[in-house]
C-alpha cells in the first residue's frame, strides 16, 4: 500500500521518511550546546514556544558531521522534540515499502534505522526510522 | 471537606460514565476476568473513600458489593447472572446517591437492604428498578486534563515572547504614545494572564493532607498504638503535580514516623510521656518553597543503632562512622537498604526506605531536613520549590553558555577574590574557604568542558546547598535573577545527569536549569564520607588582601563604603534621640552624647541604623539606610575631585562604589568629646573666670583637656596665662601661650588677641609641637 513518505538527503544519501514521523521542516535558528551530553546531540533551539532537541543526524548514522547542516525534520518522540538535521529535503512521495532483501551488508548505524527500501524511478532508497537515531529512544526502537 | 465531596462525586461521576461500557460488558460475559477487575477497582475506591467522607449508605452498599466481587475474583463463587444483575444494580444505586448527594435532595434508603440481600448467593433476581432521573445539580467546578494545562502555559509563553518580539521591534524605530501605551497594557494583561495559568495548576495541599486522618488512624490501630494527629496549613497551594509526587513520600514518612518513631503506650507511659502519641503535619510557605514539616513526639532517631546496623551490614566501616559529624550520623537514616526497626513490620517494613523518599523529592527540586530530639522526638520538614513549572533562577554564565541555577538551592553568591575566601588545591581537588567554612568546589567550565573567559575581576563562587550538604561553584559571571518556565528536557540532555529541565527565557534562546545534586554526583562530591573531616574544622583565617571595608545604603541612596577598621559597631537607635543642637546633630547614646552624620533625609519616626565609627579616640555617629556587606576595597581608588565626606570611588563588582572619607568626617565632626590622651591646657592665674568660662570651651571643642590644677604626675601640654607674667607659670616644663586683652600688640609681645580664635588655636598647637610632643 502506497504511503506518504519524505525523501532527504543525508551525507549525501538520499532516505526515505515516513511521513507520520514528520511534524514539520525547519530551518534551525541559533543552538545551545549542550555540554557533556552524547556527541551527536547538538544542543537545543527555539521554535516559537517549543524547545527542541537538535540532533546530528550523520553523527547519529556513524558518520562524520559535516557541521553545516541547517535544515532540519521536526518529530515528535514519546512527549519530546527533536529536530534532526538534514543536508537537504528533495520530495514528498507515495511509495511502497520494500523489504530489506537479505544480503546487504549495511553498516551498523543504517542497519539499525533501516525500515526498508522505497523505490524511486528505479532508484532504490533507504527507509528509516527517525526514533532510532534519536539518543535514550535508540535502545527502545526495537 | 467540602471540596473532597466535590472530588469525590466529580470522581465517581467519571468512573461511571467510563464504567459504563464495561458493565454492559461483563452482563454479557460474566466470567470475564479484566471486566471484573474493573468494577472490584470501582467499588473498593468508593468504599475507601466512603469511609472518611463519612457516607455511611454508600459504604454499606460497596462494601457488599465488594466482598461479593472478591468472592467472585477468587474463584469462590461463579458470576452468575442474578450475581451480575445485583452488583450492577447496586453500581446504579452508587450513581444515584452520588447524584442525589450533589444536588442535595435525599434519596429513599428503604431499597438499599434489598439490594444487598440479593446479593446474596441463591437469592432471589433483583427487578431492575428505574428510579425517576435526579436533576443533576450544576457543577462549579470543571475537571481540566493536564496536557490541556500545559497547552495553555506554552501558549502563555508563546505570548510572552511574541510580546516581547514586538516591542523589541517597536523601540527600534520611532514610537507613538498611543502605541507605547497600547503596548504597556498588553504587557500588563500578558503579566496577569501568567499568573492566572500559573495558578490553573496549583492546588490546595488539603488534596494530600485530607487522606491522612483515616491512614493514621488505621495504621496505629494497626500497631496497636494511638495517635492524634493535628493538621495545620491546609490551605496552602502547590503545583498539582507535585502534590501527586508528593503524595507516596509523605505517606511513608507518616507510617515510619508511627511504627518506628511512636513508641507502644506502655514505653510512653514508662517514658513519662502521654499515652497519645502525638503526630503534627504542617505545611507553611515560606519564600519560593514549601515546607512541608512532620512531627512526632515519639522516640526519634537512635543514631547509634543506625551505626551499629550499617557496620554490621558490611555497608560501611564503623570507625568511619563514628567519625561522622552529628548531622551526617542522622543523615545515615537516608542511606539505602537500612529499616531502623529490627523487625520487618506490615506497616512500613516493605522495603521502601528513607532513601526512596529522600530521592522522589530531590527529584521535584526538593530536599529533607531532619531534627532529631532522642527520646522525645523527631521533626521531619520536606522543603520543596513552590512551583514545578516556575522557579526563581539565577543565570550564571560560563565561556559562552548560559545555565539557569535554581535560586532555591544557591546559599550565597561570593566573588573569588572576596575577602575570607580562599582557593587551596588539595590532592587535585579545589576546596574553598569561605569565612570558616571549607567546601568542595566545582569549576563549572571543566565540569561542562567548556572553555573559560578570562575575566579581569575574577570568577564568581555560587555556594550551592544541596541536602548531602553544600559546594561552591565557580562561574565565569552571575547574570540575572529571572523567573523561568521550566519544562522537562528531551532523555537525550536528562542522561548527562547534569541538568534538572529546559527554559526558554525572554530572549528567545534555550537555556538548561543546572541540577544541583545531579553536579555534585558527576564531580564525584562523596559529601558522606569525608565531610566530617573537612568541615567541621575551623582554621584560622587568611589575613585577605586589600582593605576590608563595610558596604552600605546612605540616606540620599548612594551605596558606600567605609573602611571597616574605624566601624565599632553598627546599632540600632530611636531618631528621638537625634537633636540638632549645638550647630550640628548630635545623638545620645549610652548616656553620652555623639556628633552625628547624616547625608540625607531620616525618617524621624523610624529606628535609624547608626554606624559607631571610631578613630581610637573620637567618636562619630554615621546615620545610614542599612548595612549591606563586607567587602574588600581594591587598591585603585579614584580620588574625589574636592575635599568633602567622599574620598574617591572604587569599584566593587563592577559598580562605582563611593569611598566614605573618614578623615574628613573625623576632621569636620569628631573633636569634643574625646578621652585618653588629649593635650592637657592648664589655664593658670584665672582669677576672674574669665578663661575658665570663655576659652574653656573652645579649647575643649579643639580636643583639649582644660584644667585649672594638675593633679599629681600630670603634666601640662601647654599653659594659658593672662597678660600678667604670672608666677604660677614659672617653673612648669611647658610652653606658655599668653592672651593679651588689647587687639594690638606691642613689639616684641608674642601673646595673643584673647578674641582671635583662630590665632589661639594655632598658637597652642605651635607651642606644643615645638616641646617636641603633647
């Protein structure tokens, strides 16, 4: 069954987020850091009234932080938000989610967000699952 | 009481209609075990209840029906149908009398019999009656769900920051009166609207305080002791949630304070005490918190069991602690796996100790007191934050970050380079000196691994109490006092353990509130095990740098200081005793009289606080608005432009400061009424009294002593003679100054005009100074 799902670009990779995750798109104003907690974990911003969790999306994936990151997927996680950054948001699309077809060796972090895959005009693309990249709900997500 | 009732009919309204369901339910599967769970729930809560609201039908009634429900949950008794129709009729007959007691018409009890009998096994089915609808009495009050509360004070703070964005706006440019105006009154009615929401949240303590009669009377029953209790300060208000927080720590401190505190009525009689034990439960608002004060008359604390049990237990090595401070062995009740009863009891041998209790309210921003009376008592006083969602805050920075502290837990705010403060490093840790008290410290940059600024006036030493004890935290800057909103933070910022919540202030960027406790545990403070060593030492005081110097409030309002070296002591006197006499004001004190200062307006009526400076001799008396503290001058002084009461200003945590010029105050003001060793004037040859009555007391105003015969072994400073040589002069080792009556003098002649004060005044001092002394 066919399912709204946001396609980012994250380090340069594109995946597939399900749009029920996805309160809103933003642009990240100012942070506050927040000393001693986990290393992907920004700091925290302002929308209006709301204060956020910013989270490092790519070094919550492994990867290095490119540190430039501005735009960012508000979701709303068990009383809490968070905002992930993204490189960058290219479209919002129904599509069917694929299996994980056994035999793709993918890297720890992916392999814990991987939901599934969504195809795009052939293209192949990673779906994931935004509460496991958030620290303190990654345990909990399966 | 009569709100419980509200709450109770509000309750049980509730439960109804979401029961409802259920009921239709169980008729038609009766055996269905999680339906019966339901209703058992719902009869047993309106019997619980029942039975301190005093209802006494409505307990007869769910009362049977609960014991026929346990039957049936037990296995012992099928849920027939007739058993159903029974306990569901007697459901309704709840619903009913709650209704009729809301709207206050009376309800025909003669039913009720009948119904309980059919619930009797084998009895008879009872007819499903339809009694004739109750008018449901108009409620006054709404139940509100808590999401709903909290929607509305994000939106207040959406609004208080949209306020604030539009008047930053606003000021940028030019701006109407009628707008400005416009814009104070939205500000004003924004202020309101807060409160109001605040407020929303807030409920009487009454709603914890109102359960405990019955849990008391029961538990001591229980025990086989009697108790009275006697509740004060019901009225006051607390966050709602806190009260739920609140709720189970207060009921096991209560239990405790029974089973292990109130001794058996024969041990009291022993004791010499009434056979009532008597039990207080308080709660007072005293500043931003609550103090919430449990006391017993019982046996209070035996600290040396606690000893023995925890050595014996293996926790902790005994030796240790009987190193203790007295405070710290009663603080050992909140060590964990510890029941000071030997005997595990039903009551409050479950498990639970003062440790749970302790942390459910630390974690609320609260702490516990204990004060232990052996023998007769032990008071117990849980203060905590009088609003989990508002908190007074101080905003304290370091390198670039702002952190909130909660103004409740700072005990004073101290500059690094005060005076009596003094930073040693032992074995690698910081330990602080304040006064005579020594304290771990925590520098807040390398706790946070943020990379400090360096300031020129030196770090800033919050002194932080937590309920292990106190730590200074050393703070690049103390910002503000603010009220903040504080919400809970994400897990991801509460697993550092470093932080209590998340605010977003009025300027618009995010701030965390610093927890207290939560720093002291990530620095590794052990306040348990080597406080007693370091703090109940008193050493000797560093002799500080710079001039100590006392700060005040003057009269006109300017804040001064005055060297603290001249201050004999700050007092109390009645403005009565001012009176503007003798061309200046001057004050009784002490049966004497004293010049007096006064830069400014006093209130006449009033106390005046007086400053008693002394410069070894002279006295003067500085009338100031208030005392405000010690500091040290730094050693740059900008001196005053002219000579007057200021010497020069300095600068004192960053704001001007004047210096109060004792000098000068001394020089203008002291001088007549000085003792010790003041020049004696021997006024010889005065014959017509002349001197004795005219110069006398102008040489007494200038600081001499003026006499007219030396006593044995004194010795004359300077003598004053008439226009005659006279004999009585001779032969004193002092210089001489004569007083001549004519104006002019004739050559040669080196007396002085008897009029010209000031050619008098100086003669005497040249005389003196020339014999080398007084």
């Amino acid at each position: 069954m066919a399912h709204l799902y946001l396609i980012a670009q994250i380090a340069g990779r594109a995946v597939a987020i399900d749009s029920n995750q996805v309160e809103s798109v933003v642009d990240i104003g100012e942070v506050t850091a927040i000393p001693r907690a986990a290393e992907h974990v920004r700091g925290l911003a302002a929308l209006r009234s709301r204060v956020v969790t910013v989270v490092d999306t790519q070094s919550a994936l492994g990867l290095e932080s490119s540190g430039e990151a501005r735009r960012a997927v508000i979701t709303h996680i068990d009383g809490h938000h968070y905002a992930l950054l993204v490189d960058a948001l290219e479209d919002v699309a129904p599509f069917d989610l694929l299996p994980l077809a056994g035999g793709f060796a993918l890297d720890s972090a992916w392999r814990n967000a991987g939901r599934g895959i969504v195809e795009r005009d052939g293209e192949p693309i990673l779906a994931i699952d935004l509460a496991s990249l958030v620290p303190g709900h990654a345990v909990a997500a399966e | 009481m009569d709100d419980l009732l509200q709450e109770f009919i509000a309750e049980t309204r509730e439960t109804l209609e979401a029961l409802s369901g259920e009921i239709v339910a169980w008729e038609s599967s009766p055996d269905d075990k999680s339906r019966l769970d339901a209703i058992f729930r719902f009869v047993h809560t309106v019997k619980g209840s029942c039975g301190f609201l005093d209802l006494p039908r409505l307990g007869r009634l769910s009362h049977a029906a609960e014991d026929v429900l346990a039957q049936a949950r037990s296995g012992d008794r099928f849920p027939d149908r007739a058993m159903v129709n029974a306990v569901l009729a007697i459901v309704d007959r709840i619903g009913e009398l709650v209704e009729a007691i809301d709207s206050g018409t009376s309800l025909d009890d003669s039913g009720d019999e009948l119904l309980i009998a059919a619930l009797a096994e084998g009895a008879e089915e009872v007819a499903q009656t339809n009694v004739p609808g109750i008018q449901r009495a108009a409620s006054r009050s709404v139940r509100l769900n808590v999401e709903l509360l909290d929607r509305m004070m994000s939106g207040m703070s959406d609004m208080v920051l949209a306020r604030n964005e539009l008047a930053r706006r606003l000021r940028q440019g030019e701006i109407e009166p009628a707008v400005e105006a416009a814009l104070e009154r939205l500000s004003l009615t924004v202020g309101e609207m807060r409160d109001t929401v605040t407020r929303t949240r807030m409920q009487k303590i009454d709603a914890l305080f109102s359960a405990l009669p019955r849990m008391v009377r029961d538990t001591a029953a229980g025990l086989g002791k009697s108790v009275s209790l006697h509740i004060d300060g019901a009225d006051v208000e607390l966050d709602r949630e806190m009260i739920e927080v609140m709720r189970d720590p207060l009921v096991h401190i209560i239990r405790n304070a029974i089973d292990h505190g109130i001794e058996g009525p024969a041990d009291r009689r022993q004791a010499g005490k009434r056979e009532n034990g008597r039990l207080i439960v308080s709660a007072r608002q005293s500043g931003n918190q609550i103090i919430i004060e449990i006391a017993d008359d019982g046996r209070g604390i035996d600290v040396e069991r606690l000893i023995k049990k925890l050595s014996a237990s293996g926790a902790r090595n005994e030796r240790d602690l009987r190193a203790l401070s007295e405070r710290q062995k009663l603080d050992l009740v909140f060590e964990p796996g510890l029941s000071s009863k030997d005997e595990v009891t039903d009551v409050s041998g479950r498990g639970v100790g003062m440790d749970v209790v302790k942390s459910s309210i630390e974690q609320i921003g609260g702490r516990v007191e204990l004060d232990n009376a052996p023998g007769k008592g032990l008071r117990l006083a849980i203060h905590v934050p009088l609003t989990l969602s508002i908190i007074s805050a101080i905003v304290v920075g370091v390198g670039k970050q702002r952190f909130a502290v909660s103004r409740q837990a700072i005990e004073e705010i101290v500059t690094e380079r005060g005076e009596a403060i003094r930073i040693d490093t032992i074995g690698g840790a910081q330990v602080v000196t304040v006064r005579d008290r020594r304290l771990p410290m925590i520098d807040l940059g390398s706790l946070l691994g943020v990379p400090r600024t360096q300031s020129e006036t030196g770090q800033m030493l919050a002194i932080v109490s937590v309920s292990d004890g106190s730590y200074a935290l050393s703070v690049d800057t103390v910002l503000d006092n603010e009220e903040l909103v504080i919400k809970p933070a994400s897990p991801a910022v509460m697993s550092t353990g470093l932080y209590a919540g998340q605010t977003l202030p009025d300027s618009g960027l995010p701030m965390l509130l610093l927890d207290c406790a939560g720093m002291a545990h990530a620095a590794h403070l052990d306040f348990t095990r080597n406080a007693g060593h370091a703090y109940d030492e008193v050493e000797a005081e560093e002799v500080a740098k710079g001039l100590p110097a006392l700060l005040f409030c003057d009269l006109d309002g300017v804040r001064r200081a005055v060297p603290l070296g001249i201050v004999d002591r700050v007092e109390q006197v009645d403005a009565q005793s001012v009176r503007h006499t003798g061309g200046q004001l001057r004050i009784a004190i002490e049966g004497r009289i004293l010049p007096l200062v006064a830069q400014g307006d006093y209130d006449e009526t009033k106390r005046l606080n007086v400053l008693r400076l002394k410069d070894g001799e002279s006295e003067v008396a500085y009338v100031i608005d208030e005392a405000m503290d010690i500091v040290v001058l730094p050693e740059e002084i900008v001196p005053a432009r002219a000579p007057g009461p200021v010497a020069g200003v300095v600068l004192l945590d960053g704001e001007q400061v004047e210096l109060l010029d004792a000098y000068w105050v001394f020089g203008e003001y002291a001088g007549n009424e000085g003792e010790g060793a003041q020049p004696i004037c021997l006024l010889a040859d005065d014959a017509d009294g002349w001197m004795t009555s005219f110069v006398r007391p102008l040489l007494e105003g200038a600081g001499y002593r003026v006499v007219t015969e030396l006593d044995t072994g004194e010795r004359a400073s300077v003598v004053l003679s008439g226009d005659a040589e006279v004999e009585a002069a001779k032969g004193l080792a002092a210089p001489l100054v004569r007083l001549r009556r004519r104006k002019t003098a004739k050559p040669g002649d080196d007396s002085i005009y008897r009029y010209d004060r000031a050619g008098l005044l100086s003669a005497l001092e040249d005389r003196i100074a020339a014999n080398g002394g007084r």
